[in-house]
C-alpha cells in the first residue's frame, strides 16, 4: 500500500509529490493523458517575484517572454496602459514547466504512471482505494492518504462529498503566430464580451494567447467573434492560429479542501486568484502547504482531524486574497459598460496611477485593494465624491 496517491499530474500534484517522496513517502502520481503538460489552456503566466522566494522555482527557467506592462481596453476604446518599466511577470512555455515538475518529482522517488485514469475514489477508516483505468484494463490502487489535483471538476472532491457548489468559468484560448516583439498583456472587458470575465492577450515567444471566460454560451464562438471584431488583430487572424483549447477556471471557495484521508490543492481545490482566475502561483504556494500538513498526518494517521490544519493555513495566507477579490469580481459584474470604461479611464489621473503603481502585486491582488479602501477619502479630488461614494459602496455591499 502506497502513503500517498496523488491524482492529477499537474504543476500542484507533480510539486507536492516532489515534497512528500523527499521526506521519504511512497508516493504515486497518476495522470490521465499520455504526456504531462498537454493539453494546455492557460494564459502560462508566472509573477517575478514571490513563486521564486516561496517554491524556490524560477520562472525565468521556462520563460518565453517578459511581461513588463498591462494595457487596459474598455469598451469605449480609449485604452490605458500601467507600467513600471521593469519584468513584472514571465509568460513561461507550460508544457516544459510542467514537464520539468514532473521530471523532479521522479528523481525524488516518486512514481508517475501516464495514461492512468482515475474512475472512483473511496476513502475507508484505514485507507483510500482508488479504482483506474489503463490500456491494459482495470487496476485498483490503495494508499493511506489522497490527493485531488485533478483539476475543475475534480472527482476526487466530487466522489469525497467535498464539493459544495460547481459554477466554473468556461474559458477558450488560441495560440496565434506573433509577427512584432511585444511585453504587454492586454486584458479587455464588456458586456456584450463577457458578462462574467474577460479576454486577454498574452504574448508568449512565437505566438499570442489569446482567450476569453464567461460562465455561460458557446465561448469559442465568442473568442473567434471578439479576435474578428477587435482591432488588434489582423483580419487573417484565423489562418493564423495555432492551437484551440478549452477549460474550466474554478471559484474560490466552493469546496472543502481536506476530509479524511484527503487533501485538494490547486484548481481542485479552487485556489485561484478571483479576479483574473490566475492559479499557478497560488496552487504551488497551497501544495507547499498541503506537503507539510500530509507529512505530519502522515507520521501519524491522516484522519479529517488531523488534517483540518490545512485549510486554516490556507485561509491564514490567502483567505483575504480570496475574499476581497471576490468583492473585486462582483463590482466588475455590476458595472455597466459606461461604468466599465469611466473606471478604466481614472486609471489615467496621476494620482490614481501612481497609487497602483506603488502598491499592485502581481499574485497578491488584496494588497492593492486594502490600500484603496484605505486611502479612498484623499481619492475624491482625482475620483469626484460620487464616483468614489458609489466604488466605495460596491466594494463594501458585495
């Protein structure tokens, strides 16, 4: 019997099964697809800074592009650009990124087996069996401990009664071939583009990722419609793609993270920047977490008991990440487009801007919203009172 099985060969579970075989776990990673890191739906951005202090993973190992600014459409069109002249974030190849995970998870003893798809997860009083699916038939697998990293819809939260609501962003992402050098993300919002996101364009080496979320319709059709009627892309943009993927974005805090004998991290576990559904940083920074919670319960048993000090570390890192971004989420949903594009427009006046400027973190969102709510009253010169009054208002009833 294994210590540790975990499901999904993702960037979470790859990291954490890295974790748990170098304390010496026998641990097993099981991965539907053939090949780890494909397929990809992901913008593949990486922030400068805290992944390399708090993993000790470099993005600039697998980058493709230096992110230095964000440019900001609206649907009136007058766009803005912030920049701070420096890298802010690395656009990284994902599938060598998560190939590389995979590859030191394996070095550290643990067992990855490929085209393996998990089917039922049953956690017992003393142990978790897993029922898979391979090439050569049926197989059962047995550990003390699981892990569900298998994504969105995960059926490890599914089967282990853990997921308490299922409202996921349904996203499309083409890779396009890129003709100028560029280290700009662009990000664009509206009504009519999406009632529940947005689109964004990321340049990344030899192409641009560009994608679109919305809760509900057909986004493929709205992401061919938004590249055919947006000027920034050439009208032979269609012979120029690449690559057409979709997936799902979860929301925070729409299931439980542990039970007995199990633990979620990643996008099975919903850790995603609200704003902008962003979750690599954070899934690796919670699996870090989670390996330290599982390696303690471990030397013991990892019943729900022993366990439960995973999710108030999580909430004692991130839990106001996630809460004043949802509030953040919730006032974009409002906003009309005439108000869409008032808000994007004061990122102009210079006190604004240079606010942003001097507080915006590229994985940790919260930092700059406190410092709004805090400075609002010295904003109403650069906002006009009722503009403020009505933000202000927002952020507070949502």
């Amino acid at each position: 019997m294994k210590d540790v099985a975990i499901v999904g060969g993702g960037p979470s579970g790859c990291f954490m099964g890295e974790k748990l075989a170098k304390k010496g776990f026998k641990t097993t990673i099981v991965e539907e697809h053939s090949e780890v890191g494909q397929p990809m739906c992901c913008a593949g951005i990486l922030g400068a800074q805290r992944l390399l202090k708090e993993t000790g993973l470099d993005p600039k190992n697998w980058s493709v592009n230096e992110l230095k600014g964000g440019i900001f459409n609206p649907p009136s069109g007058n766009s803005v650009k912030l920049t701070r002249n420096q890298t802010e974030a690395y656009a990284i190849d994902r599938a060598r990124f998560d190939r590389s995970l995979a590859e030191r998870a394996v070095r550290a003893g643990a067992e990855l087996r490929l085209n393996t798809r998990c089917t039922e997860v049953s956690p017992r009083e003393n142990k978790v069996s897993l029922k898979t699916e391979t090439q050569n038939g049926k197989e059962q697998l047995e550990s003390r401990l699981v892990i569900g990293a298998d994504g969105t819809n995960s059926l490890v939260a599914r089967n282990c009664d853990l997921m308490k609501e299922f409202s996921p962003t349904i996203c499309a992402q083409a890779e396009i071939v890129k003709e100028t050098e560029d280290f700009d993300a662009r990000v664009y919002v509206g009504n009519e583009l999406s009632q529940d996101f947005f689109a964004w364009k990321v340049p990344a080496g030899d192409v641009y990722r560009v994608g679109l979320g919305d809760k509900e319709g057909n986004v493929k059709e709205k992401l061919h419609k938004f590249m055919k009627n947006t000027s920034d892309f050439s009208q032979n943009t269609q012979n120029k793609m690449v690559r057409l993927t979709t997936d799902l974005i979860p929301t925070p805090n729409t299931r439980k993270i542990y039970g007995n004998r199990v633990l979620l991290i990643g996008d099975a576990a919903g850790q995603v920047k609200p704003l902008t559904g962003g979750g690599l940083y954070l899934g690796l920074s919670c699996a870090k977490i989670a390996s330290q919670v599982a390696a303690e319960a471990l030397e013991k048993e990892p019943s729900e008991k022993n366990l439960q000090k995973y999710e108030a570390s999580v909430n004692e890192k991130f839990g106001r990440e996630f809460e004043l971004g949802a509030r953040a989420r919730k006032i974009l949903k409002k906003m009309t487009d005439e108000d869409l594009s008032e808000f994007i427009e004061l990122l102009e006046k210079p006190k604004i801007r240079n606010l942003i400027l001097e507080n915006a973190d590229f994985d940790r969102h919260s930092n700059l919203f406190k410092t709004l709510i805090k400075k609002g009253p010295s904003l109403i010169k650069s906002v006009g009172a009722r503009k403020l009054t009505k933000y202000l208002s927002w952020l507070m009833d949502s």
